[in-house]
C-alpha cells in the first residue's frame, strides 16, 4: 500500500472512531474520553501489525502499512496524545510521575523511527544500529501497552473510562502478542539450527 493510502485510511478511521463516540456520548467530556480510549486501541492496532509482521517471513508490514509503516503508528499516536492530553488538561486529572515519564519516553522512540528509518535507507545509520534500535522500540512500547492495560484490569486507575471486560481482552490481546513474538523467535531459532546440522 502507498503511503498516502495508509495515512488516509488511519485518519479515515480515526475519523470514525470520534463519530461514533459523538453518537454515543454526546458532545461532552465523556465524549473525548471515548475518543481517546478508541484511538488508543487504533493505534494498538497498528502497533500489533508492526509488531508481529515487521521481520515475519510470509507477512509483511510495509505491504499492508506501506513502506513507512513507523511514520502511519506515529501520526496515530501523536492523534492519542493530542487528544490525550486534551482530556486530561479539561478534566483536570492529576498526572502520575511515574506513568507520565515511561510515556513520555515512549513517545520519543515513537516520534524518533521514522527519522532512524529514514537514516537507514540513506545509509547514513547502519542496517545493525537500526535493528537494534528497532528492538528497543518494539519491546518498550508493547512493554507501555502493557502497562496501560494491567492497573486497569487490576482496579488501580480510576477516571479511565471503558469496562472492566475490556480491559481484560485488550490485556490478554497484548499478552497474546508476546506469546506469538517469542513463538516465532522460537520457530525460527529451531528452523537456523535445523539447517545448520545438514
């Protein structure tokens, strides 16, 4: 897919997730709470795609993506923390330090592949220094999804929005990737050494 056909149909579905929170909260601050909470889960589905197919042999992400599938989850992302810190500057919520800095970093490395990526293709950034860095990135923001999803499914977060069974599946959803992430290492690590012993 061309990136401009992927940057229309994320906002084309962004645009959708703020109508539908319209439909059904009104034009109140509820409202923008949903549509926070939704995007958070557009954009958990991007990540999952780039997650799960960036390095998978049959799969590819940047054919579903385009090739500037890093740039798609970042403009995404960047939407939920415009709208993220929309809801929380009305609403008057108190920010946790803790959260607020693992975020915050989160959002650099988000913000910063597209660059690092672009650096590669230059060859300015050697294809080593970006895997690397590419580790980093996934392993931490699944690592922030993760820990989004687990104070809500254990009661520790109030003022969140959305239910309880919600958060279950999407905590299960982000385990579950793990789960399919170190299977496929897995797979592969067998298959290497299977190969090398002919």
């Amino acid at each position: 897919m061309k990136f401009k056909d992927a940057l229309l149909s994320m906002l084309i579905v962004e645009m959708g997730v703020a109508a539908l929170a319209v439909i059904n909260y009104g034009t109140t601050l509820e409202t923008l709470q949903a549509v926070t909470r939704f995007s958070g889960r557009v954009s958990l589905a991007l990540f999952s795609l780039i997650f799960l197919f960036q390095y998978h042999p049959h799969i590819q992400v940047k054919k579903i993506l385009s090739e500037k599938f890093y740039s798609i989850f970042a403009i995404a992302h960047g939407i939920h923390l415009i709208q993220l810190l929309s809801f929380v500057y009305l609403s008057g919520n108190e920010l946790i330090p803790v959260r607020l800095a693992g975020g915050f970093l989160a959002y650099v490395i988000i913000f910063a592949m597209p660059y690092l990526q672009q650096r590669m293709e230059q060859q300015k950034l050697s294809e080593k220094r970006f895997i690397t860095f590419t580790l980093v990135y996934q392993y931490y923001v699944w690592f922030i999804f993760f820990m989004s999803y687990l104070p809500r499914v254990r009661g520790t977060l109030s003022n969140v929005g959305g239910s309880y069974s919600e958060f279950v599946v999407l905590l299960a959803w982000v385990a579950l990737l793990m789960g399919m992430r170190l299977q496929s290492l897995l797979m592969r690590i067998v298959s290497k050494s299977s190969d090398n012993s002919k």
